[in-house]
DNA sequence: AGCAAGTAATTAACATGTTAAATAAATGCC
DNA sequence: GGCATTTATTTAACATGTTAATTACTTGCT
C-alpha cells in the first residue's frame, strides 16, 4: 500500500485547509460562509448566468447551491429570474448589495495572498498554480473519455 | 477582485474533485467511504495511535472522526482501546478485516494512480506533490505563527 | 492530599452536502 | 400537434461535518 503521505487527495485537501484558515476570519466578520463567498466572487465576473453553469464553475452539486442561493436572495445578495426563452433556466445575478460584500472582503482577500505568496514563495506559488491548472485539465478529460 | 480563475483554495478543491472521481467507484465497491478509507490507510502504516492524532493526520476534525470511529469498530474493522498510562486517550488500531479491505482496494487504487500519473505526465505529477507538500509546509508554519 | 486548570475524546444541536425523486419545461419523433 | 424523452432545477430524505457543551481524566499548585 502506498504510504498515506504519497496520498494525492489528501495532500491537495490539506494545502486547501491550510489555504483556507487564512482566510475564514474575513468570511465570518463579512458574514458570508465559504460556499456563499465562491457564488458571489464567480457571480462579480459575469452579468448572469445559469445555476448549472455556476455550479460547475464553482464546484458545487446543483441541490447545494439551490439552497445556498434561496439564502442568498433572501438577504438581497443575488437577483434571479427565470429565462425568457427556455423557461426551465435559472439565471442568476448579483446585487449591489452583494457587490458591496464582495468588495469589503476583497481589500482583506487580496492580503492575505500576499502573505501567502510570500510565506510559499513568489515563483514556488506561481509554479503551484500552474501544476494546478494543468492537472485539473489533464483530470478532466481524462474522467470525460471514462464516461463514455 | 482577482479573477475567480486565480483563485487558489478553488483550484485545489477542483483538482481534489477531479481524482476523487476516480477513485469514488472503487470505494463504493469496497462499501467504504471517502473517509472511513482514510482512516483504514493512515492506520495501516502505524501500530497504534491516539484519535487526536490520527484526526490530524488525515485532515479530519475529532468529532467526525469519533463517528466514523463507531462505525468501523462496529463492523469489526479497527479496534479501540484506552490508554493504559492516560486513560483519557483512545489508541486505535486495524484488525485483519479491516486490512483486507485496504489491500482489496489497494490494487484498483494503483491502477488508478498509474491512469494519473500517466494521464498528468510523470514529471509534472511529481512536481505537483513536491509544490503541494512544500506550500503545505509553509502555510502551515504562517498559520502557527499566527495562532500566538 | 485536595482542588483548580488543562487536555482528550465524546455527545448534542445545528449547518451543510448528497442522492434520489419530483416538477416543469423543452425537444424530437410519428 | 400530441406524446415519449431529455434537460434544468428544486424538494425531500438522509448522511456527514462543525461548533459548543459535556465527560472523564491528568497535571500542577499550595
């Protein structure tokens, strides 16, 4: 058995936590919970889009961000409504408001990258990112030819 | 706002997503789950640990561990007992059965290991651990400081 | 020795995620 | 054009994770 140290999962699981400690405090004092934060950060990127399309973008199963996002319109932080031509389509949107929380939070966000990138190295960092990136990618098409 | 593609905790999440995917068929085969097979692993390599420890080293709060501990003891798949110098800790161990599991799976799960090296290219597999396990390093000593 | 403070693990209450079934609408086939 | 099939989302039932409170024990102080 391959040593639990050579574990791919689990050390991407810990990089995360360990990423992700840093940046909790500025969640909680924002009042958003993490899954709330990644629908607001993808939502400031594009003008509206659909449930599904912002489930994938943001890794999160459908009945997941369902509710997440009912919370969300419930506090004014997104708009949706539903398609005009296909009315099965969900299209979602943030508000001012929401825009307004994403906002604060990125002035804390954005320090606390650089903190990290500097505790891991500017180069060491940038060279994560892209092995990321390229790992992703190779994955998924991998796991895309499996299910057919 | 940085742009949601540079953002590192989704990168790693998305990344975890895409290899879980390959393993999740063999676990559900193996009628264990994602963590109830991280406990089996970690076990596997010592002879006996402290729940607290073996909660750190698999990334999983006590807590959750303590259910998931109830668990596969009732299937005969670990062993609990306490500490005979601290009666205050719990020592866990795996039994035979509990090993079985692990080497059933251990043959699909290097298959899969191959796939991905493979698919991911050897090279940048490795540089991959080596970039997580030393960004993990760093983090986590930027986190310590931060604690005091 | 006796008690306050700290530590390891568990339990309880709650939040979140997941899988499967239900709803609603679009598409394609005859 | 009507009906079976597919697609997008939601709801419901359940499993899992999380935080805070509890239990049981140890340690250190006097």
């Amino acid at each position: 058995m391959r040593p639990l140290h050579q574990s791919l999962p689990l050390k991407l699981l810990m990089a995360r936590e360990a990423v992700m400690e840093r940046f909790r405090p500025h969640l909680l004092a924002a009042g958003v919970t993490e899954q709330q934060w990644r629908v607001l950060r993808a939502l400031c990127e594009r003008e509206e889009v659909e449930a599904g399309e912002l489930a994938d973008a943001i890794c999160l199963k459908l009945p997941s961000l369902s509710r997440i996002m009912a919370d969300l319109s419930r506090d004014r932080l997104i708009n949706r409504r539903n398609g005009v031509n296909d009315k099965r389509l969900r299209l979602v949107s943030i508000t001012p408001k929401g825009r307004a929380v994403v906002e604060k939070m990125a002035r804390h966000s954005e320090k606390e990258y650089a903190q990290i990138q500097e505790a891991v190295g500017a180069k060491a960092y940038a060279a994560l990112m892209d092995d990321l990136e390229a790992a992703i990618t190779k994955l998924n098409s991998l796991n895309q030819d499996a299910r057919d």
